[in-house]
C-alpha cells in the first residue's frame, strides 16, 4: 500500500472552516486505498508574524521583559478553544479535549511566569514554549479526524530525543528516523497526527533549523515511513516560474529538479525549508506542493529520480532583494596566492554569511544576505584593499538544470536586462550552470524580474 506523508502549513489550518476542509483532503487520500501520516504546523490565521508561533516566542519574550504575556496566552486559548468548539463535533471527545487544553494553557502559563522571575530563556526553554502551537494544533486536529468516524492517534515528538547531540547532521536525522519507524509502526491501521515540532534539538529548533521547521519534521517522517510521496500542502498552486505577485505572466510548474527547487528556495522564494529538500532527495522521495485552497489541482511535483522531462533552457526566473555588494579591489591579489582565503577568513571570523561570489584578477566582488557584522569586518578588510560596500541591491536569478550546455542563455539575459536600462553589477554562474546570476540595482528589481522572465514564456 502507498504511504503518502501530507504536511499542512499553519495558514491551511489557521481556522475552522480550514480545519475541516484538510480533514476532508486526508479522507480523501485515505479513500483512495493509501495510507497517510499526518504532520501539522502551528494555526495561523494568516500573516506569519500573527501565527501561533510568533506570538509564542512573543509572550516568552514579554514574560523576560515583564510584559503582559498571559494577554496573549488568553487570546491564543479563546482562539483554539473556538477552534474546538467549531470543528470537533463528537460532544464526548470534545469535553474531554477541552478540558486537556485548559492543563496545557495553565502549565504554560506557569512555566511562562517561571521565565519571568529568572529573567531569562535557555535555547531549551524556549523551544518548551514554541513547542505548543504545533502540539495544540495536532491534538485538536486528532479529534477532528476521530470525531468525524476516522481513526488517527496523535503524536507529540518533544521528547523524541532521548541522548544528547551535539549538532544537526546526518547521524541525527539517521536517529530520529529510526525513533519514528519504531514510534509510527505502533499506529498500525490508525492515521498518526505528527506534531511538527520535534526536541530537544542540539541549540534549539529555532536556531539549529530555523522557522519552517515542520517541513523538515515531515521530510524525515516521510523518510522514515519510506514514503511514496511527501505532500507539502500551502496556499499556493505550486512553484511557479516566477513571483506571480510580480509576474503575469508567471505559471505553476508541473514538475522542477530538487536542485532546482533548492536554488529557488534560496533565492528568495520561499517554498520549502531547505533541509527538507536534502532527506527527501538523498531517500529519492517525490515531493509534491499543493494547495489546501484548491486541492484538486496537481500542483508541483519535486522529482529526485531524474524521469521527469525537464524543460530546455532556464524553468524559473526568481529575485533575491535587500542584498548588500562588497567590492574588494587590489593590486596585491595580482599573482598572489592565499588572497581570497585571507579575505574569506575574515567574514567567516565575523560570522558574516557569504552569497554570490564574482572575482577578476585585481577584484573580488561578494553579496551579504545581511550586513550586520559588516562593520565589525570593514577595518580587516581594508588592509586588503580599497572595500566599497553598497546597500540596496538586488540579486536576479535564472534557475534551470536544462540551462547545462545549452548556449545563449546568458547573453539573453544580460541583452533583457540592458534593453530595459538596467546595469549589471556583477555576473556569476557555477560551471554547474544551474543558476546565472546578475547583481543589480534593488529598486529595478521588479523591472528585471518581469524583463528576464520574458524569456520563460516566449
Ligand atoms: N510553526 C512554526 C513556524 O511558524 C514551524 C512551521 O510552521 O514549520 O515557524
Ligand atoms: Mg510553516
């Protein structure tokens, strides 16, 4: 029998009437004769900083700085008590589950005032408190499904880890897939409602894998059920050529590469946690993103088997804003080895995360995500060289594995962007030639994006 892993972003379940509908989309699967895993996000109800996560991490915060915290408790239980009341109809399994939640509110509130008074918060504390969103939503979604005559049994993964870890690599994804094979089997016939939180992470969920985490809890479940399919369900029809706010002209992808879709999410779209990508890929897993809103459609299927035909020339054009240019410029790196280790060595001395890379003989030209520690590297850097540094760019993208070999590409790309006046600052393409990229001016983004996805549609 097929198993299908069906992760659900916080939006898809943000509401009541949302709530019910992805019951609706897991009974169907289930029709089909296949069995399903259930991994579920946080509520939101729309906005991510209005989500249930953030306004965890915002009371965890307020109760250090002494803020009103148990007004944004209050105002999250109304909102999954209302949840209950509007989507668990079985009246029995609803007075229980009530009951079970107003604990949970109580407890929380405590450790929340125990946060106070120490006047600060532990990476593990911390992850006590984000772990709530996902733990309510996949309890009350349990008795959703139960309460609607289908079986399921919910799963809370916060004390999945049970040996210490030092970091996130391989040999703890290998553990935590073992712990789930050996924790799912258990459901046997049951539908299991995964909570997408998963602890105690090595540093913290929150900093070791970032916002986005159930994306990554779901690949590993998929890899652990060795999954036919993880289905990453969100509000979108899939991944599209290019920000359909942006471009007309944009079109949802039928099928794209995980090395296309990694570059993709990188570069600004932001579709799928890129850890996810990696387990799914490495286990040859398909994975499919769909829409909770529409879910009919086929959506985008992730294809690590390589069958899928791939388009000829570039699949999706995609704009990275807000990005920061360093020019280091020398005579000394004329001839000279160990110029570019020095110069690599002093970014990753102030911790400062490197993009795109473009050098000549006498230049180097780099791209900062953030210039935070910048300043702090400028005075080394200047031993250098002459260093400009300039703000407000922009990075534009061609992204395409059946860019490989295909010539004219590039030239295309730049004669777009000089037809519609704007400047190129710097180029750089891996000889992978999977990505071209192009640094230019942030306030002619838009501009670019339209201008070099033209060359998608024609
Ligand atoms: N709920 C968490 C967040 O908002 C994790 C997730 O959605 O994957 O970041
Ligand atoms: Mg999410």
């Amino acid at each position: 029998m097929e198993t299908i892993v069906q992760k659900f972003g916080g939006t898809s379940i943000g509401r009541p009437e949302r709530m019910i509908n992805v019951a609706k989309i897991v009974q169907k699967t289930l029709a089909e004769e296949k069995k399903v895993a259930v991994v579920l996000s946080a509520m939101s109800g729309g906005v991510k900083i209005e989500g249930t996560t953030s306004n965890l991490m915002k009371a965890a915060n307020e109760a250090i700085l002494g803020g009103s915290y148990y007004k944004i408790i209050d105002l999250l239980e109304n909102n999954h008590l209302e949840t209950v009341e509007k989507t668990v109809i079985d009246p029995a399994i609803k007075e229980t589950l009530v009951d079970e939640l107003k604990i949970e509110f109580k407890k929380l509130k405590s450790f929340l005032d125990a946060i106070h008074v120490i006047g600060e918060i532990s990476p593990r504390s911390m992850d006590v408190i984000v772990s709530m969103g996902e733990k309510l939503s996949a309890r009350i979604f349990t008795d959703v499904l139960n309460s609607r005559g289908i079986d399921a049994i919910y799963y809370n993964l916060e004390d999945i880890i049970d040996q210490p870890f030092k970091e996130v690599d391989q040999n703890f994804c290998y553990y935590i897939q073992k712990k789930l094979r050996a924790l799912l089997l258990k459901a046997g016939a049951k539908v299991p409602i995964i909570t997408g939180f998963f602890g105690f992470v090595p540093g913290g969920i929150l900093k070791s894998i970032g916002r986005g985490y159930t994306d990554f809890t779901a690949a590993l479940v998929a890899t652990a059920t060795l999954a036919t399919e993880l289905q990453i369900w969100k509000e979108v029809d899939g991944i599209f050529t290019s920000d359909p706010k942006k471009v007309e002209a944009a079109r949802v992808l039928a099928s794209i590469s995980p090395e296309e879709a990694l570059e993709l999410t990188y570069y600004g779209s932001e579709v799928i946690h890129p850890f996810t990508m990696e387990q799914v890929a490495n286990a040859n897993i398909p994975m499919r993103i769909k829409n909770t809103f529409n879910p009919d459609l086929p959506g985008t299927i992730i294809d690590p088997s390589g069958k899928t035909n791939y388009q000829k020339g570039a699949t999706a054009a995609t704009v990275k804003r807000g990005v920061t240019l360093i020019n280091i410029q020398s005579n000394r790196m004329l001839m000279a080895y160990g110029f570019m280790h020095k110069v690599f060595e002093i970014f990753a001395k102030h911790e400062v995360i490197i993009d795109l890379v473009a050098t000549s003989e006498v230049n180097i030209s780099l791209t900062l995500d953030s210039d935070e520690n910048i300043l702090d590297a400028l005075p080394e850097l200047e031993k250098l060289g002459n260093v400009e540094v300039r703000k407000d760019m922009a990075i534009i993208s061609l992204i395409g594995l059946g860019m490989r070999h295909f010539v004219g590409i590039a030239s295309e790309m730049f004669t777009r962007l000089s037809e519609h006046g704007i400047n190129i600052e710097a180029i750089s393409q891996g000889s992978s030639e999977i990505n071209i990229s192009c640094v230019i001016n942030d306030q002619q983004s838009d501009k670019a994006l339209r201008a070099v996805h033209e060359m998608l549609v024609d």
